[in-house]
C-alpha cells in the first residue's frame, strides 16, 4: 500500500524515541567519561592508559575471549543439535521445549549458586564421587591450582545457563523453512546429516546470524558466573569494569573498559555478519 | 519406552532409541543442577553446610520458612510482579511494532537498526544506572515502578523486536493482503488477521520480558528505594548471607520464572509459527 | 459496468524493472487472463490492479474510476491467492464471511450469500470446519467462495490452481470456468500454464519481459502470435522457426521460394508443427525422433542444421533416418522480423 | 475468533490494572531511610530491623545494599541535589568519598550522651573541621580454629601469643596430618585480604604500612607469607565469609572479621576456639574496622536521621547491635552476661589481642578519599601477582610501591598509625 515509505520507520519509532532516551543519552554520559580526565579538563586518553597499564587488563582481555571463543560455538553446536532434536520430536514437544528453556528464566546470579553447590568443595560433584568411591573425601576442585579446571566448570556452568537463548531463536529459524524442502532432498535420497548440511544450515543463516550475534555479545559480558566459580582467580573484562567503578571508584577507568567491551562485541558483530553474510540474497 | 512416553515427548518413529536418548540425556542436563538447588533449598543448614551432600531432600523448610516470614517480602514480592508486568507491556507495546517493520518492509536503515538494537546489549548496564538516577531523581522517576520497567524494557527491547519479526514473519503476508482485498484497512487487517494468529507467540515473549525484569538486580537495587523488586530485596544480598539462605533465596526466585515458563509452554511452539506447519 | 483501463503503467523494484509501460483494456465481464513466465510480469501487473503494489507511473481505472490511490479494500475487487491465503483461525463459514461483515452487512444476508457461494462451490458440508481440517482442493475452493462471497466488480486470481495436483486441477479448471461464467463477473486471471490460460480465456495477454507483447483471444494468439516470443512460447510443441532470406522475387528458407513478403530486413518463417503435411515438394529433413502421441506422431527432423517438429497422421510409420519431405499450409505460413521478432502481416 | 477475544481482553486488562497500580503507587507516610552496606546477609538485615531499629519509636525501613548499587545511589543523589535517602551506615572507606555531601553531626556525639571512642570520632572527620560521620560500630579481625586443629599446634606454642612462623608450622603440620591445606583466608572477590595486609602483615614485619611498602622487611614478610599460602587451602579465592568453610570443616584455621565469624561460633560454639593473631619480629599487628552513620544533604528529614544516629549510639542500643551483627560497640558500655556465644569468644580473642604487650594497633588508612578503592587495590595485586603469579617480590614491590607513592601524592595524605603521623604528605621510602 501506499504507505509503505514511511510506515516503517512511524513503526520503529516508539523503540527508536525509547532507546534514545533510556539508552543513548546516558551512553553518551558514561562514554564522555571515558574521555574526561578526573575532575574534568580536555579530552585526554588518560583513563585508557591507566586501563591498559594496569597488569589485570592483559589477563582480562585474553580470559574474556578465550571463554567466549569457547563458549559460543559450543553453544552454537548444542543449540543446533538441540534445535534439532525438538523438530524431531512429535508429542509432548512442548514439555520438551519447555525443559530445554528453564534456564532461560534463571539469572546468572542464581545459576552461580546452583554451580557452586555441585562444584565447591564440599558440594555435589564431590558427593556424587566419593560416594562412589572414586575419592576418599572432599577435594578442592575449584582453585587457582588448576586453571583449566576453572575454565571448564565456567564454562561448563555458561553453556548450561545460556544456550537456551540461541535454542528458541533457532527453533524459531527453522519452524521458517519449508517442510516441501526437506521433503524434496529426501526424494533425492539426501541423508539427515546430508539434509542438514544442504537445507538446515543455509537456510538458517539468517536466525544463526542474530542467535550468533546476541550470544557473543553477552558472552562478552560474562561476569557473575565467573566471580562466583573462579573468584578472583579469572580476571574478566566486566569484572575489571565492576572493580573499576565500585571497589576503585574510579568511573573514567570503568567507562573505558565499558567502551572496550564494547568496541569488541561491535566489531564481532562486524566480523559475524561479514562471515554469515547472505551471498545468495534469497532470503531477505 | 511405554513407561516412558507418559513424562517425556514420544518420538515421531517407534523405537528410535538414539533419539529417546538424546531427549532424556538434554533433559536431565538441564534439569539435574536445578535439583541440587531444591534439595539444598529443602535441606537442614546442618546438611547444607555438611558432606556429603543429601541425594534426596529432607523437606527441612526452616531456611524456607525464613524467607517467608522476612518483612518486606510480599511487598517486594507485588512489586516485581507489578515491575516485569509493566516491563512486558512496554517491551510488546514498543517492541512489536518495531518487530512489525522489520518482517513487512523493506527499507533503508533496517539492517543497521537490527544492529543498533543489539548493541544495546553491548554495554554493562551498571554504568549506565549512575545518569539514568541522577535523570530519575530530577524528572520523579525515582523509586516508582514505570521507572524500573523503562530501564528492564531497554535490556527486553532487543529481544522482544528480534522475537516479534521472527513471529510476523511465520505469519504469510498472503493472508494480510487477502484481508486487505476483502474490505480491510492494515490496521483493520492487523487486529483481525495478524494479532489473533499473533498472539500466542506474543504472550511468550512477553514471558520472556518479564523473566528479565524479574532478574535484573542492579539497575532494581538503585533505581527503587521503597518499593523494592524482590530481586533486589533478596538476591542482591544472598551472596553474602549463609549458604542454606542462599540456595533457598535462589531456589524462591527460580520458582517463579519455572511456574510462568511452564503456564505458556503451549505457546512456546507457536511463538515460533510451528504450530501450523 | 467494471471495465478495467491499464494506462502507461511501469514498475520498478530498485533498479529492477518488473513492469515496462503497459497498457491494457479488459472489457466488463471479460475473462482476461495473463499469461506469462515467471519474472514476465504478470503478477506485479494483477497485484497493482488490486493495490498490494504502486505502480511507479501511470493510471489504473476500474469501471472508469481512477483507483490507483485507492487501497485495495476501496477498489471494489476481490483476489485468490496462489496459496489461498485462506485464515487458519477461523472457519470456513467465517473465512467466506469474512468479506461480508467487513462490509457490515446483515448478518441474514451473510449467511444467505456465505451459503450461495459455498453452494456454488460445493463446499457446503464443511462450512465449520478450520482450515487444517480441510485438503488443499477444498482450500481452493474455500479461496474462490470468499472472493465471490463479496460479489467484486472485479476478480483477481493469482495462480490458483498451480498449488493442485493435475487431476485436480484439471477437475478445479472445468468448475472454475462454470463458476466464473455464470458469476460474469470481470476478472483478471494469472497463470503460467498456457492450456489453463486457453481453456478460461476470453482473452490472453501475453506478457514477457515486463511488457505484454499479445491481447487477444485464444485462438488469435495461437494462429497469429504478435512476435517471434509469443510462437515460440505458445503451443506445445511450440512454433518452428527457420531463417529466411530476401530474394529477387521472394523469400527464400532452406533452398525452398516462398512469395514475396512486405517490408524489408531479415526474415524468419514460422509454421506451427501441425501445419505442415508430407509432400513431394517442400522442406527436406531427416528424421531424429518419432514420438507416438496417439492419434498423431511428433516427428523432430533436422532441416538443413535447424530442428523442425511435425506432427503427422498416424497413417505410416517413419523410422529415424529417414528423410521426409514436409509442405506447409500457406495459410498458416507466418514471417517475423529477424532483427525485431515482430510479425509482418 | 472467541478464544482470541478472550485473550485479547485479558491481555489489555491486565495492562491496565498495571498501569493504574503503578499511577497511584499509595502514598503512606514514609519511613526514614537507613541506607547501609552493614548487616547486608539477609539474617542481619532481619535482626537488624526486628530488634534494633525497632526500638527507635518511629519507622524506619533499613535496607542493606551492595556496595555497588550503595555508592551508585548515593552518588546519584548528591548529583541531583534531591534525594530519599534518609540515613546512611557505611564502611570508613565508603564513606569517605562522598564526604563533601555530609551534614555536619558533632552535635550527635554529643545529644546521644554517650562516650563515644575518641579516635574512632577523629576518623568520622574524614580531615575536615565536620563530623562527616559518627562511629557507629567496630569489628576487628581474629583468628579462629576448629578444635581438631588444636592438636596440631606446634610444640611449645601458645595459641594466645602465636607467631606467624608458628602459624606456618602448624598449617604444615595439618596438611601432612590431613592430606590437605587447612588454613583459610578470605581471598574472594567479597573478602577482606586486602585488611590482612594493610593492618596485620606489614605492621607485624614492618611497624609500618606504608613507609616500609618496600623495605627489605617487607621482603622477608612476603616470603613468610607464601611459605603460609602453601599451607592455605587453595579455595581461598573464593571465600568471601570464613564461617562457611569453617563451619564446613574445609578449614580449620582461619583469619577473619569478627563479624564474618559470628555464625559459626553462635551455630558451633563448642567446635571453636578464637584467639588473637599472630605477631611478626615488629609486634602483633591488627586493625580495626569502623562502621560510621552519615546524613547525606539530601536527606528528606535531617533532624530525624540526627535522632537516628544518636539512638543507635546509646550503649542498650550498641548492646543490642553486638547481639545481632557481631559488631561491637564505639561507645562505652557494660556487656550483659546473656550474650550469644559469638561476643564471648571473639570478645575475649579481641581483648587479648589489644591488651598483647606486642600490641602494634593500625589505623584505617586516613584522608585517602575516594583513592580507598585503589589503595586497597595496590595491596591485593601485589599479593596476586607476588603469590598467586609467582613473580619477582624486589620488581613487583618496587612498582606496586610507586603506585602507593602516586596514590598518597593525589590524596595530599599524611601517615597514619602505625607510621609515624606527620604533617607531610605520605611517602614509601
């Protein structure tokens, strides 16, 4: 219809006129922070330095990413397998999509604690091994000892907390495809890995680009989980923002890491829709 | 396999045995970790604290009953509720129109909004509550609950836009147009042909809202006073409490967000336009 | 009275051009139908006729009525989509009535006209039935019954029986044609399928390219096409096409004179493949392939390095390799320009 | 159509039911509000309102915060020159960098009629001429053991006048016993380690905090303190609260806040003991832990919040926070005989402690400001990458050393206790 120029954007602007308001004003508040020098004064790059002078920021910068070079494409694999294993499914599909999102609903605070009590040392894991013998009695598990341990049980905990999220925006993807698709590669006698290789994945770009997306920006985020399984021993980019701001109370230095944050997830962003972009232009 | 089919989803070819599995082994993946956190809500501090740990709960509720009686929490508990109710409505009501253009037009701008919206995600929250209370504070803001829900509506924003285009989408743009033809304006043909299909799926996403409101502590612990979230009435402060109170504190702030999920399980599948296939 | 005036209308989507400057007239009551590959057009063309598309330029007139700033629920047609577009929510009575109540009519009067159409389309037995209780005929007719439930000035049809099996588009087509003539209502019917667009046709217009390159009727289109294009694309098998030259006195294609022909550049000769019959005297080829079609045979033949099909009696049998002489109907014969493809009468 | 309806209807009352609740939000007659990142575990919280505040007369709605949304709000509030808060019971430290937007108390000392703890008022100046705040409790840290640890002591020891060697000695003696490390120390990301350095370590090996950052003592002290780190349980990063592991038998010698001991002695009193911490070659060092109460600008109702702040320094009331939260009073009281388990046995371990005649008693640090934050830093990175990273003590304590330099500099500090005080700026020899 003829309204079709401008009705588009009269739609997006109740979010767009919100965002501004709540997100962007404020947003350019705490980035000029980053720019100002303690007690006000011309633009320096002061509290940068002071980001990258400081001897966390190394270790924070390559733990952020090394969970999240982990983290998300063990996810990505999970939700796509998961995804999978729902379209299969018939009956009661519901209840099933329903146990696969609880975690969903539970915030990384309280996912925290329910991975503390399995893996601290008088918690869960360690019942569940003596009890079977394997041990005498309780170990440490959790320490700085053992660093990959440490990563294995954040990510571990991250995985089972939020891959829920790219599993609904990819059950959602391929509720889209056309089942005459698959009905076809099946008469041409294409295998299910075959049909998923050839119709699953391409057609799902578009849902694996945004599911892609939102999880590596939050994985960038991660904070609450790691504090509460590594302590201090994991220094990540969010921890070091939170430090930053409230233990130094030091704001300049905390807006600058913010901005690093992120700096980083835009240009993942920028890197996963060059990767993902939609050579074939079919779908829009 | 018989025994089986009453709880768990039956699988579309008898005797798929890998399938069944992979159903039972997802499952308990996510639900085993969330027992622990019951047992231990429904445990004695004693065992709580002890080792090894109860397989199976005690139903000692004196950490449960704590909580119950904590002043303050019914209150804190209406206003979460009345915080993620607004934070839902705000999140569809701005959301889905946005979540509208999205999947109906094309148009200039439209990728780097889908962009700009996620990068809203992209920057710690904390930092922003500083401006956003001194601004609460000026305008009157401050410690109500429209006020909270604005600042859970931008972190629910993004998703409910992302969620609500994938469900416009599902819906064929056919059946828009044949209303069109048969006498219908677009809003005529919106509330009569896109919203009644719509509306399921848009209930579960507003779900989704809500459980994100319904977590959010930080922005909650500065931006109310009085009329406290529960969240921030309880969690804020359970990581530094006793054990026992902190798995029953987790456990009654899990609880909630599982009875809602699990109210609109049956829309689940149709938020994401499956139910017709 | 709702004749339909398409005025110097073009599309463009982007950088595409999907519709040339068309213009067309489709009489009241008349049964037009466009014919056309995909990406000919012919859909843009029905959808700015119905309003779900602007054309860039131009004017659409319904019952000499501007209506292209109308939207399309103030145009006074109705339209079955390729895939019925039939509402999964409500049922089939509601989905047939759902025209209606946008009109605000009577609820007596709804249920009356709900009935007739249903009647006429013998779907009455399912009238409370939802749409994924029904099979994908029924749907179709579901579609059709909604659309004439409104008693349009015009009817717009997009495909609608490409999403049916043959028999039952077969079956589909025949009622189809009852219903519509007995509805005399105007209507503008798209398909890519050349024997529906004959068999519903009072008139095609065949589009290519973004343009209609032919409106007439069936048998006009089929014996005289406008261009090279439409020959070629109607008919099955299709037109044959041989180049012919000009010479002292007439036209000459494959060592064969034809008369004179008027006008004058480079020449292509057209025979239709039924239009020829054996001969002493006349195009000489060899045979490549015989198809047995029945009644008749498809005989392919190789003429001077250019395939040739004929189709011929069933009188004798002709075995590959063998040479065949071929004399076309005059009548029938048909020049185009070479450099055009524009038929020279 | 009639199910959609249905749905439709629901949907959009629900709605605005929400919006009208949230409209009229009833106004009630507001409490004051006791802003605080004291007593933050929920139990404390409960106690804190149920029987301390309680008796104030009027309602007050006490709220602990973390010390995150604490310092974002009160910031926020000075900012806007508006605010809600009534009251505010902080740390030394958190209180020290929103000083400019503190009423003046010193008229409080002296309405609530109570002796209040003279050096502790002269912190509450923060280097002003004002009251900025009043001390409103006290904890220190001391050490605790699980009984079967006792065993292990090391020949000769005396569990009240300890050595760090000795402390080495016996963690080593445990692991061997055990198989593994027993000694606990509260390195988490909600721990106090950095206090174990500032007021413990350096003044037990150095006399000193700051002056001898540096020194060739401070050298020896650090290797002391990683040959100690080889007999701490190596979940110690993690522990924010010592009573929890104590109480689960991971740890069976512990330094720790009184406060944060408070649980397991009340739950388990017959299975620990407290006793002082240990000393170095310069004395045995400790240091308190102040809590002040401050009236920011903007309170509502500054002559209430004042009445406030004098109620909870009256000595029953002092009495009755001890009971509660495990901090002990500022001001002079008589303590009851019906006390929890807890004030018995820190209170008796805290006596010994300061009566030691090693005694070398610290001070927090003095007139730092908002630089608290990143003095603490200073301390607990050197420990990370000294212990934890296993770099070079002389290098890192040279840098880190530099690093206190500039945050004495910024801050124009003088020394504080145990340096010895000067006019001067501060300086790491």
């Amino acid at each position: 219809m003829r309204e079709t120029r401008w009705l588009p954007y009269a739609l997006l602007l109740p979010a767009t006129a919100f965002l501004l308001a709540f997100f962007l004003l404020p947003f350019i508040e705490v980035a000029l922070n980053a720019f100002t020098p303690k007690g006000g004064g011309p633009f320096s790059l002061n509290h940068f330095r002071t980001m990258i002078g400081d001897w966390k920021f190394g270790p924070a910068v390559r733990n952020t990413f090394v969970l999240t070079l982990i983290i998300v494409p063990l996810q990505t694999i999970l939700a796509l397998a998961l995804a999978n294993l729902v379209m299969k499914v018939q009956r009661r599909a519901d209840v099933l999509l329903y146990i696969l999102t609880i975690p969903l609903g539970i915030s990384d605070l309280a996912a925290g604690l329910i991975w503390l009590a399995i893996f601290e040392q008088t918690g869960y894991l360690n019942s569940i091994l003596s009890g079977l013998g394997v041990i005498p009695g309780p170990q440490t598990i959790l320490s700085y000892q053992n660093m990959w341990v440490l990563f294995a049980a954040v990510i571990l905990a991250e995985v089972w907390r939020a891959t829920a999220i790219m599993l609904v925006i990819l059950v959602a993807g391929m509720g889209l495809i056309p089942r005459e698709y698959y009905e076809a590669a099946e008469v041409f006698g294409a295998s299910a890995w075959k049909r998923f290789l050839r119709i699953t994945l391409p057609l799902l770009k578009p849902s694996l680009q945004t599911a892609l997306i939102l999880r590596t920006i939050l994985a960038f985020e991660v904070f609450a989980i790691v504090a509460a399984l590594a302590g201090t021993n994991l220094q990540v980019l969010m921890g070091e923002t939170y430090a930053w701001q409230f233990d130094f109370q030091d704001n300049g230095v905390a807006s600058a890491y913010a901005l690093l944050i992120l700096a980083i997830s835009v240009g993942f962003t920028v890197l996963l829709l060059w990767a993902l972009r939609d050579r074939t232009g079919v779908r829009a | 396999m018989k025994a089986m089919s009453l709880r768990n989803p039956v699988i579309r070819r008898n005797g798929n045995f890998l399938i069944g599995t992979a159903v039972v082994t997802a499952c308990l993946w996510v639900l085993v970790p969330l027992y622990f956190l019951a047992v231990n809500a429904l445990s004695s501090p004693k065992a709580v604290i002890g080792f090894p740990k109860p397989a199976v709960p005690q139903f000692n509720l004196e950490s449960v009953h704590f909580f119950a009686t904590y002043e303050g929490v019914a209150t804190a508990l209406l206003n979460s509720v009345l915080v993620a109710g607004l934070t839902m409505v705000l999140a569809i009501g701005l959301g889905a129109p946005a979540g509208y253009a999205l999947a109906r037009f094309d148009f200039p701008g439209k990728s780097a909004f889908r962009l700009v919206v996620l990068m809203t995600r992209a920057f710690p929250l904390p930092l922003l509550a500083l401006p956003l209370t001194v601004l609460y504070i000026r305008t009157g803001l401050d410690d109500t609950a429209l006020g909270l829900a604005f600042v859970h509506t931008t972190l629910a924003l993004p998703f409910s836009i992302l969620i609500t285009a994938s469900l416009f989408l599902s819906i064929p743009v056919e059946l828009e147009e044949a209303a069109w033809t048969l006498g219908c304006t677009r809003i005529g043909a919106f509330r009569h042909i896109v919203l009644p299909l719509a509306v399921p799926g848009i209930a579960a996403s507003a779900v989704f809202a809500f459980v994100t409101s319904w977590n959010e502590v930080f922005a909650a612990a500065v931006l109310t006073v009085q009329h406290r979230t529960l969240t921030a009435f309880l969690l804020q402060s359970l990581d530094v409490s006793p054990l026992p109170l902190k798995f029953a504190g987790a456990a009654a702030l899990v609880l909630p967000t599982l009875i809602f999920l699990f109210a609109v399980r049956k829309y689940l599948f149709s938020l994401w336009g499956i139910a017709n296939r | 009275m709702a004749d339909i005036d398409i005025i110097g209308v073009a599309k463009t989507f982007g950088s595409y051009q999907a519709l040339k400057t068309v213009d067309m007239h489709i009489a009241d009551q008349e049964f037009m139908v466009l014919l056309g590959a995909s990406g000919s057009g012919k859909t843009t063309l029905l959808r700015i006729i119905a309003g779900l598309e602007y054309a860039n330029a131009g004017e659409v007139r319904i019952g000499g009525h501007r209506v292209d700033h109308l939207p399309p629920r103030s145009r006074g047609i109705a339209m079955v989509f390729q895939n019925y577009a039939v509402f999964p929510h409500m049922t089939v009575f509601e989905n047939i009535a759902f025209g209606l109540r946008m009109q605000k009519i009577l609820n007596t009067e709804v249920e009356r006209r709900v009935k007739r159409a249903a009647g006429l389309l013998r779907i009455d037995q399912l009238l409370s039935r939802y749409s994924n209780q029904i099979s994908g005929g029924q749907r179709q007719r579901v579609a059709v019954a909604r659309a004439l439930a409104v008693e349009p000035a015009v009817l717009l049809m997009d495909e609608p029986l490409s999403n049916l099996d043959a028999l039952l588009r077969l079956e589909m087509r025949a009622e189809l044609k009852g219903v519509l003539q007995e509805s005399r209502t105007t209507t503008v019917y798209v398909t890519h399928d050349q024997v529906e667009a004959m068999s519903l046709a009072d008139r095609i217009a065949v589009m290519h390219e973004g343009g209609i390159v032919q409106a007439a009727s069936a048998t006009e289109v089929y014996r005289d096409p406008a261009t090279r294009f439409v020959g070629s694309f109607i008919g099955s098998p299709p037109m044959n096409f041989l180049p012919a030259e000009r010479q002292a006195g007439g036209v000459a294609v494959v060592g064969r004179t034809f008369p004179a022909v008027a006008g004058q550049g480079a020449l292509e000769f057209g025979i239709r493949p039924e239009d020829v019959v054996r001969a002493a005297e006349g195009l000489r080829g060899k045979v490549r392939v015989v198809e047995p079609l029945g009644p008749h045979q498809l005989v392919t033949l190789d003429i001077d390095g250019h395939l040739f099909r004929a189709v011929i009696e069933n009188d004798h049998k002709i075995a590959p390799g063998e040479t065949l002489v071929l004399a076309p109907r005059a009548d029938r014969i048909r020049w185009f320009d070479r450099a055009s493809g524009a038929a020279i009468h | 159509m009639f199910r959609i309806n249905k749905g439709q209807r629901l949907a959009v009352l629900t709605a605005s039911v929400l919006m009208t609740t949230a409209a009229t939000g009833v106004a009630k007659a507001d409490p004051l509000l006791f802003w605080s990142t004291a007593a933050t575990p929920v139990e404390e919280t409960k106690m804190m309102r149920e029987q301390v505040l309680a008796g104030f007369g009027k309602p007050v709605q006490y709220l602990a915060q973390d010390p995150g949304p604490f310092a974002t709000r009160i910031g926020a509030e000075a900012q806007a020159g508006k605010g809600t808060i009534g009251i505010i019971g902080g740390l030394h430290g958190e209180l020290a960098s929103f000083s400019s937007g503190f009423v003046d108390l010193s008229d409080v000392v002296g309405k609530s009629g109570a002796k209040v703890n003279g050096a502790y008022a002269a912190l509450g100046k923060l280097g002003t001429s004002e009251q900025k705040y009043v001390p409103w409790m006290q904890a220190t840290y001391i050490m605790a053991a699980n009984k079967k640890a006792l065993q292990y002591l090391p020949k000769g020891a005396d569990l009240n006048n300890l050595t760090y060697a000795q402390l080495i000695e016996w963690g080593k003696t445990m692991r061997q016993a055990t198989g593994s490390p027993k000694i606990g120390l509260p390195a988490g990301p909600k721990g106090l380690i950095h206090r174990f350095f500032q007021g413990y370590l350096y003044p037990s090996y150095t006399g000193s905090n700051v002056v001898k950052f540096r020194s060739p003592e401070a050298e020896k002290m650090w290797g002391d303190f990683k040959a100690l780190w080889a007999e701490t349980d190596p979940g110690s990063n993690n522990y924010g609260f010592m009573q929890e592991p104590l109480m689960a038998g991971q740890v069976w010698v512990a330094w720790e806040h009184t406060a944060r001991l408070k649980d397991a002695f009340d739950k388990m009193p017959d299975d620990f003991v407290a006793f002082p911490v240990p000393a170095g070659p310069a004395g045995r060092g400790f240091m308190p832990v102040v809590v002040g109460i401050s009236v920011p600008k903007t309170s509502p109702d500054a002559a209430e919040a004042k009445a406030l702040a004098a109620y909870m320094l009256k000595p029953e009331t002092q009495i009755t926070t001890l009971r509660v939260t495990g901090f002990f009073p500022v001001v002079d009281v008589t303590l009851p005989a019906d006390m929890p388990p807890s004030v018995r046995l820190s209170g008796a371990a805290v006596a010994a402690q300061s009566s030691a005649s090693n005694a070398k008693p610290s001070l927090l640090p003095v007139g730092l400001g908002d630089l608290n934050g990143k003095f603490n830093k200073a301390f607990s990175d050197t420990f990370q990458r000294i212990v934890l990273r296993g770099e070079d003590v002389k290098a890192v304590l040279a840098q880190q050393g530099d690093v206190v330099k500039s945050i004495l500099d910024e801050a124009k500090a003088p020394c504080w206790a145990p340096d010895p005080t000067t006019q001067n700026v501060c300086t790491v020899e």
